[in-house]
C-alpha cells in the first residue's frame, strides 16, 4: 500500500526572530496579508488563503536555522517572479539564485531577513 495524498505538504512554521518585522516583510514580497493570531501558547502569524480556511502555514517566534541551512518552503509568488524578487531585496531579504524552469514552473531561492531557506514559486 502507498500512501499519496492530494498534497504531501500539510503545514509550513517559519520561525523568526520579530514577528512584527518578518510580518512586513512576507507582507511585502508575497503582496498578502497576515493575520497575527494570540489565542494559542505563542503567538503567531498566519498565512491566508484563498476562502478562509485550508493549509497555508505560519510565522512564529522561535530560533532560525543558521543562514539557509534548515529546509526550504516555497511559497506562491502573487506576480511575476522577477517582480516578486526585486521586492525580496527591497524588503531587506537576499536572493540566492537566478529563477529555475521545472515543469510545474519557476522558482528562486532566497534568504528572509532570519536567515531562512525560500523558494519563491510562480507556475
């Protein structure tokens, strides 16, 4: 027996150092909103999504992988990718790497302000 769900990825934490300041930031390059939630053990900031409701993930303070040395989650671009990069760096992030073609669409890697491992997607 195999197991093979819709989607294998359920959930995606990103941990960060200033929640407020990596609000901004992911608000900035990804053109969302988050929405800062406080009802659980620690606070947070989630990812939205289309209707509400569904698997988006969230930010939440805690210790970053040192400089992109953790796993990477790639999350969707809202526009072209090239526009979405140039805000990565505006916004005081790195871009490591030059967009990368797969069937699926185009990627890049970038570093958010904590140091952790993105990959900015557009289809």
């Amino acid at each position: 027996m195999s197991f093979k769900p819709e989607h294998f990825t359920v959930w995606a934490e990103i941990p960060v150092t200033d929640l407020d300041k990596a609000m901004a930031f992911y608000a900035t390059v990804f053109k969302t909103e988050l929405k800062k939630e406080t009802n659980g053990p620690n606070p947070m900031a989630m990812f939205a999504t289309a209707n509400g409701s569904g698997c988006a993930g969230h930010l939440y303070p805690g210790k970053p992988a040192k400089d992109g040395d953790g796993p990477t989650v790639h999350l969707a671009c809202p526009d072209a990718l090239e526009d979405a990069l140039k805000r990565v760096t505006e916004a005081g992030g790195s871009v490591l790497s030059d967009p990368i073609e797969i069937p699926a669409g185009r990627f890049a890697y970038i570093l958010d302000p904590d140091g952790n491992s993105i990959g900015v997607f557009a289809p």
